[in-house]
C-alpha cells in the first residue's frame, strides 16, 4: 500500500510497555510503509523524568518504519490535551491518522485492516472512528467479520480529517446536547455503562478524558464507529500503571492473528454486536453482598495495617 496512513503515538514513562507495543507494531507488514509520529510527554513530577528520560532514549533507537518524527514535549502536558493537540496537527496534514498509545500490543494484521478500513469507508460520512480493539465477546463472523457500534474504543483506532473536525473539547456543550435530545439512556448503551457520569466528571474535573469526549462527539452527530468482530488489540495497561486504568482483567481478549478482510458493509449499527456488548457490561456488575464484602475486606485490611505501623 504506497498510502499507508500515518501512526501517531503517544508515549510516556513505560518503558517496558512502549518496547512491547513496537515489537508488535513492527510485526505488521505495512509497518515499513508507514511514518511514525511519537509524541513524548514531558515528566509530572521530578521522580518521574528519569522514566521519561529512559523512554526518549530508547524511541530515538526505533528502526523498522518508514520514517519516525519524535516530538518531545517541553511541559507536561497531560495525556487528554497531547492526543488532542497530536491527532489534529497530523490528521489535518494527512487527512487521515491512526493512534495508538504506549500500552497496547497489537495484531500482525492491525495495519492492514486500519488501512482497508480507512480507504473504505473513507467518503462516509457516518462512518467517524474505526476501532481496533473489540469486547470479549463473540458474534458470528460468517456474516461480516466487522461490525459497526455506536461507541468509540480508544484503544487503537484510527479516523478521517472529516471526521475529527467534529470534535468537540467542550464537555459541557456536548452533555447538554446529550440532555436536550433525551439521549442519555442510548448514551449510556441503553443504560449499561454510565458514559454520562464520566462527562459529568470532565466537566467538574475529576478526570480529564480526551477519549469521553470523542465518543460524546461521534453520539451527537450520529456517527458510528467499526468495530473487528475479534480485537486486534489487547491492552496491556490495565495493571494499574495506566491513566483512569485500575488494575483489572476484565478486557483481556484474544487478540486475531489470523487477520480481518474488510469489505463495505451497511451501514448500521449491529444488533447482535449490541446485545453482546450490552451483556457483556451487565456481567461485570457485581451482586451488592459481593460489594458490601468488599468494601468491608478493604476496610478491615487497611485497619490492620494502621494497627500493625501503630505497633
């Protein structure tokens, strides 16, 4: 492919990680047809840099790509405001990007089914994102091995210039867009996650997420976003090192080395991807006697151990 889209990644102080997510990158045949931008953000703390150091070091020994740009951060930007300020300098110069950040491993076949992707459904304009990761779940790929949902995964992924200009930073504009159509319930997967909490706490500051954002603009607009009928990503940052990332294996997939043949398909949004997706996110609500001893283990443990330093 001689118009393989450009990669953006973003990078931090992970060094283990970052490694992981290039070996695998690397793996993918398009790689060497494809430019590298990587975005280094600069340390928080003063503990911090020699991590972020070690991690400058070693993206400035990458080979294997087309050609690498390596844009080190003077100030810490935060993860939000660097994927935003990242994905709009290279989208709107390429007119097309695909992003991933220093936690992910992926397929051999990501490259290729981004590409496809992207070339595809390049003048749809309800197509907005294009997701490399899927739910552990499984749906019948003898109909489609892709699927459309309304939702948009942030870990791996990829969209057009025309779409990305309906991002919208404005946490407040977009839940009162959400309110005033009555659409909190679909926002929320027909009330099994609660995606409106999470622009709730964007908007007071409690967390600050590019990636609620982006799925709020994609909602409004009525964008839909594709989905692999088996993930070609696995994230590898849910061992607590992650931003808004606790340590859980609730997302842990089998990621598809087989490859994905994409191939234009209606464009609606799944019903069985849905209703699979849906269950899937009813299954990791716990039974309230499972939450209550919970909270009284954490409780009793955290007790002890003041006992113990009282000691």
């Amino acid at each position: 492919m001689s118009n393989a889209a450009p990669i953006v990644l973003f990078v931090y102080a992970r060094l283990h990680h970052t490694k992981k997510t290039i070996d695998t990158l690397k793996k993918n045949s398009l790689a060497s047809k494809s430019e590298l931008f990587i975005y280094s953000d600069a340390a928080k703390t003063e503990n911090e840099s020699v991590f972020v150091q070690e991690v400058r070091d070693y993206i400035k020994t990458i080979k294997g790509f087309k050609n690498i740009s390596i844009f080190e951060r003077e100030n810490n930007m935060g993860l939000a405001k660097s994927i935003i300020d990242g994905v709009t300098k290279i989208v709107n110069e390429y007119g097309k990007v695909i992003v991933i950040e220093d936690d992910l491993e992926v397929s051999p076949y990501f490259l290729s089914y981004m590409n496809s992707s992207l070339e595809i459904y390049k003048n749809e304009s309800s197509v907005m994102h294009v997701s490399g990761f899927m739910f552990p779940i499984s749906v019948d790929k003898n109909t489609a091995e892709t699927l459309f949902f309304r939702a948009a995964s942030c870990w791996g992924w990829a969209t057009w210039k025309r779409a990305w200009k309906y991002f919208d930073s404005d946490a407040c504009s977009l839940l009162k867009q959400i309110q005033e159509r009555k659409l909190e319930h679909e926002f929320n997967i027909q009330g099994v996650t609660d995606y409106v909490g999470m622009l709730k706490k964007q908007i007071d500051g409690a967390i600050d997420s590019w990636a609620i954002r982006w799925y709020a603009s994609v909602f409004v607009n009525g964008g839909l976003c594709l989905h692999p009928s088996q993930s070609l990503v696995q994230n590898i940052g849910n061992d607590g090192t992650g931003e808004h990332c606790d340590s859980n294996d609730n997302f842990v997939v089998d990621v598809n080395n087989d490859g994905i043949h994409v191939e234009w398909q209606s464009i609606e949004e799944s019903e069985e991807g849905l209703g699979k997706i849906k269950q899937f996110y009813l299954s990791l609500r716990q039974p309230i006697h499972v939450l209550v001893y919970n909270k009284l283990h954490n409780y009793s443990s955290k007790l002890i151990s003041r006992i113990i330093k009282l000691g």
